[in-house]
C-alpha cells in the first residue's frame, strides 16, 4: 500500500463487511498517536460457524489505547494520519489486568480464549504483574477458557529465540496454571533470511499461519490416568485437595480428559510391634463412606460431565480371601518360575507391605486392561492431603530429561524415593514404578526394616515350605526402609528418580497431618532439603494452624503469601519483608524465587512471618504485629500475591 491508511481500508475491506478497524497511522513514525484495533464478527449461517475476534495493539510496557468503547466496536472507523479524535480508554502494559477487565469483559461476545504476546518490545514492567494479567483473563472468560502466550521470535539470521522477561514470566506461571499455555516459536521453521521483511518481522505469512496452527494442535483433546490406590480412611478430608489441587492441574478441562482409577479398601494394615506377626495389624477403616462415588462427577464443580471418568477396580479388602486368590491368579500368570518364588517370599515373609505393593501393580494392570492411549500417569495415595496445586504438565515437559525415564517422587520426604505419589510423564515410566518383577530382583528388595522379626519371619515361611537364601535378608533395618527398596528397584531398572517439591502430607486418622518438613529426620537433614521456600513454608503454616484446632477440609485454601505494593511513581518491584534488625516489617525488592522473610500467611486476622535458612536448618513462623501490616496497607496500595511453588530455579537438581 501506498500508505497506511489505503493499507487500513483495504485490509478491513478484505474481511467482506464483517470486520472493524479503530485504526489511525501517519506514515512518519510517532508512538502514542496510533492505533489498530481490530473487531470481526461473523454469526451462525451460510455454512459457517460463529466466530467473533478482536485484535487489540499495544507495544509492551506502552500504552495501548482505543477511540471506541467497547459498546461502540461496530462503529469504529479507519481515519487518516490527519484524524485529531482522542482516546476513550488507554492501558500501559503493566495494567492489561484492568484493560481485560474493565474493557476486554464488556465486549458483546465474552470471549473464550485470549492470546498475548510482547515481542521485542520492552515489558520488563509487564512481567511483574503478568501472574495478574493472566489470571484477569482466566476470570474474565470462566472456568472452560483458555489463555495462550505467545513468546518472541528470533531475529534475522540467528538460530535461536532470545525470551524476553515476559516471555520467562509466562513460561513459569504455565507451570502453576493448567489453562495457560507458553507456546516458543519453532526456529526450524525460519531459518531463511529471504523469509524476512526487516530484521524482526517474517514476510512470508505461511510461517505465522503454521505456528498459529501448530498451537491448535497443541490444545487437542488428551486423556490421563491418575491412579489412586490404598485405604480410605481420610479420603473424606482428602478428596477435595485431590481433585483441585492434584488432577485439575495436571489435566484441566477442556483440554483433558481425566480418567481415575481407584483401588480402594475399607481396611486398612498397619505395622505391628518387631515382636509380632509380620502380617502387621489388618483394622477396619474409620470411614464407612462408599469409595466409588468419591469421585463421580455430580459430586464435584470442577469436572464438567464426561471430563472425570472413574474406572473402579473390580477389589478387595485388605486382608481378605480374595485378596489373596487376586495374588493366586497373578503368581499364575508368571511364566519364569524365580520371580514367582521371590514374590511369594515376600508375600508371606512380609505381607503387609507386600499387599501394599500387589494392589499398586493390581490397579495398573486393571488400567492396561482398559487400552486408553494416555500421553501422562499419575500415582498417589488416597490419604494424601494436597496443600498447594501440583505442578502442571507443562513443568515436565520442559524439565524431564528422559520421559521414559524420569520418573518424579515428592522431595518433602526421606532421603530415598516416597512412594507417597509419583508423577509418570509416559507409559514407560509408569511400568517401570509399577512393576512387580522389578521389585523382586536379587539387589532390590529384601526381608527386614524396622517392624520385621526375622526369627518370626523364618517361623512362617517354614511352614509354608518356602526357603529363603542368606542373601534376601536384609543387611540392617535401614535397608528393610520402603523408601530405599523403591529407590533401589526404580535404579535398578533404568530409571531416573526425580524430585518435586510438591507440598502434599499424609492425612492419617485422626486427621492429623504427618507434615515431614517439621519431622526430626528432616530437621536432622536426613530429607532433601528443597531450594524453593515455599514448600516448607505451607508445611510449617499447616503445622500452626492444626495447633490452633483446624481442620483438613479448611486448610486447602490456604496458600503461603507475598505482600507486594505500588509506590506513588508506579514502581511495582516492591515488596514487604521482615527487618530482623529493626524488628519491623518494611519494604524492601522483590526477589525471585521467593526468599525468607518474603513469606506471609494470614488466618484469623493474625499475620505469620517465616524465617528460613537452609544451611543452619533453621525454619520458623513467627507471629508479627498486625498493626505494623496495616499501616503499610493503608499508606500505599499494597495488595497480597499467592506465592506459587515453581520456579524457573529451583528445580536443576540432577537426578540420583
């Protein structure tokens, strides 16, 4: 065109009648005098399915800015260089939370997906509030949308993309939220230099149209499995946290598809004393509640019908008769006569946790049964208390280094693998974890561990005929942990054990979290200590609130805090911290990740600060002066950030 305002009329008259320009540009450039806000409507009829777009211009940390109100899209006009019309409404990039909700929310068609992108322009300001801006968007458009960010493309002639600060921040949220997505560009698709127009932008437009259709594909339909195995003695307190703050995240409609599959028992096995029968304590569950209907979808508000399918294991009850003839039938099952043998010594040489391990490989099996092609597996107990959202897909994805390998295990624990959950980014993995075989190998698994008698033991076993060479005892009750067995089987078999630093506890009765991050083992350093705060910080928070008399059910809204406010100027990268000099709370710059004395959490209009020193083991709340937190409050614009668990550096622990 000869110049942008033909450019303007003709490229909106392409669009037949069904497309607006809000547009204005002098060919002489002049940041803040023009705008291209674009608006297309088309409604059901002529073989064509309803579509409503808007493309609204901004040039990152600047303002973007409209002649028309949102009422007022279908009039909007192009207008020569010479057009002196004000503006009605204008955002600078760090406020696009407010430009989503005060404008983008009164358009005529709610929309339901929203893309962004900064491009190369400056956003350094943008990125401290994009957690807002995003969750603006998610708010706008209801529990069923969907946000995209789209990250910078390389320049002429390099090879790779240069993220911009924004781009890092998106990356890092789309680790927290299951509806975002970070979509990187594809260098493999520019690496022609004729395929620019100037050093930043493509002129060929099949390389924008194969990106924009390669993240639809991104968005099709996939199916997981999260298998949940175990007694349900608290699954009534538990359950919630399960659904929102461990499935949801991992697979979020309408998007995923979640399929559960449950193994659950009434009963429940406990350890007995060193003394006793190795077959531990079999007890009744304290819970009379039905297990298959936990899960079902009227019984929740999160999963829409048909996005949360339960699969329910034809079961048992610990314990019982037909545990043992499911055990019978898979023994049966095994062609190599060794392994049969070395499963029916543990079977009877350690039954309790031999029960535990047959229902995990029993319920992975009934799922192989069902032929679902799923591209992620979880395990979990049903006792375990999520405190916090587990990471989403998109966090193993970019990290796993072997997705047949990797197999991630919760860091808020022993020194060894947690069989508490387990995140299996393939098929792969997911038989590695529940492989029976691989348990049984002669460097694996052995008979001993803290409640094991071996005279008792060796009594059992010679009454069922069952002879046990010298080395399947174990050296000393640290080997007989089924920590260490896991670890041992898992390495033994090729895999790679993980860690995530995920806050989630065992719930067990009476309701009593086991909070490992406040045990003495962990104080003592025997567990990993985490690099992210965070985890610790809602272990300890749950540890005072159960204290004070609370309840499961109402700790899984709560979440660690970051107070962070706006000065008079706009300067955003501020944040309140405890001063343990001056024993005050006072502002102070933000950090990343999240340090001690960064970290707040509020409940019954008392504050709580956490101080926490990794190298010392020194982790402790403290209560601060609520009068001190108000006066900030009131002085400046201060508002409250839920400190999420994942960041961009704390996870480049190697594995084992």
């Amino acid at each position: 065109s000869d110049s942008w305002y033909s450019f303007f009329q003709s490229s909106t008259a392409h669009f037949q009648g069904y497309m607006t320009c809000d547009c204005r540009r002098s060919q002489e450039w002049s940041l803040g005098k023009e705008v291209e806000n674009r608006y297309y409507y088309r409604g059901n009829g002529g073989g064509y399915k309803g579509l409503a777009a808007t493309y609204i211009q901004d040039y990152g940390d600047n303002q973007a800015h409209g002649r028309f109100l949102a009422s007022e899209i279908r009039n909007a006009t192009v207008s020569p260089a010479n057009d002196t019309t004000g503006y009605k409404w204008g955002y600078m990039g760090c406020d696009w939370d407010n430009l989503v909700k005060e404008y983008v929310a009164k358009l005529e068609i709610t929309p339901t997906l929203m893309v962004f992108n900064a491009g190369f322009w400056p956003n350094d300001r943008m990125s401290r509030n994009l957690g807002s801006i995003l969750r603006s968007a998610k708010d706008v458009m209801g529990d069923h949308g969907r946000v995209v960010w789209k990250g910078i493309t390389p320049m002429r002639g390099e090879q790779s993309v240069h993220p911009s600060s924004s781009d890092l921040a998106a990356k890092e949220w789309s680790y927290r939220y299951p509806w975002l997505s970070y979509e990187v560009f594809d260098t493999s698709s520019s690496s022609n230099e004729e395929d620019y127009f100037d050093d930043k932008h493509f002129n060929n437009p099949s390389i924008y149209r194969e990106w924009n259709q390669g993240i639809t594909l991104n968005h099709a339909v996939v199916h997981r499995v999260f298998i949940l195995v175990g007694g349900v003695r608290t699954l009534s307190q538990t359950q919630d946290s399960i659904l929102k703050n461990l499935i949801y995240p991992i697979c979020a409609p309408p998007t995923c598809i979640a399929h559960l599959v449950i193994h659950f028992s009434r009963a429940d096995n406990r350890p007995g004393s060193k003394g006793e029968d190795p077959g531990g304590k079999v007890l009744a569950a304290d819970s009379n509640d039905g297990a298959s209907d936990f899960f079902a979808p009227l019984n929740n508000d999160i999963f829409p019908d048909g996005f949360l399918i339960v699969h329910e294991v034809d079961g048992y009850e610990i314990g019982s008769a037909e545990e043992q003839r499911a055990m019978d039938l898979m023994e049966s099952e095994i062609e190599d006569p060794e392994v049969v043998h070395r499963l029916r010594v543990i079977r009877y040489g350690d039954p309790r946790r031999y029960s535990m391990w047959f229902a995990r490989a029993y319920a992975f099996k009934h799922f192989e049964r069902l032929s679902i092609d799923v591209d992620f597996v979880v395990f979990c107990r049903p006792d375990m208390l999520w405190l916090m959202p587990a990471p989403t897909k998109s966090f193993f994805d970019d990290i796993s280094l072997n997705r047949t390998r990797d197999i991630w295990v919760n860091a808020l624990y022993y020194s060894d693998a947690s069989d508490t959950f387990a995140f299996l980014p393939s098929l792969a993995a997911a038989k590695l974890y529940f492989s029976l075989h691989n348990l049984v190998r002669r460097e694996v698994a052995c008979l001993g561990g803290p409640a094991l008698n071996q005279s008792v033991v060796e009594q059992v076993l010679t009454r069922r005929d069952i002879t046990v060479d010298p080395d399947f005892w174990c050296k000393d009750d640290a080997e007989g942990w089924s920590e260490k067995i896991l670890r041992k089987k898992l390495l033994t078999a090729g895999a790679n054990v993980r860690y995530v630093h995920a806050s989630a506890v065992i719930l067990r009765p009476p309701s009593v979290p086991e909070c490992q991050c406040s045990a003495p083992a962990y104080m003592s350093g025997w567990a990993r200590i985490p690099n992210s705060h965070v985890p610790m910080m809602s272990c300890l928070m749950l540890d005072r609130l159960i204290k004070q008399g609370h309840n499961a059910n109402s700790l899984i809204q709560k979440r660690p805090l970051r107070i962070r406010g706006s000065e008079r100027e706009g300067q955003s990268n501020m944040c309140l911290s405890w001063n343990e000099t001056s024993n005050a709370l006072l502002p102070s710059s933000c950090e990343f990740p999240y340090p001690p004395m960064q970290l707040f959490f509020s409940f019954d209009d008392e504050w709580y600060g956490y101080i926490g020193n990794t190298e010392t083991k020194r982790y402790e709340i403290v209560p601060l002066n609520t009068t001190q937190v108000d006066s900030f409050l009131t002085q400046d614009e201060w508002i409250t950030e839920n400190v999420e668990l994942y960041s961009l550096t704390s996870h480049e622990e190697k594995p084992w």
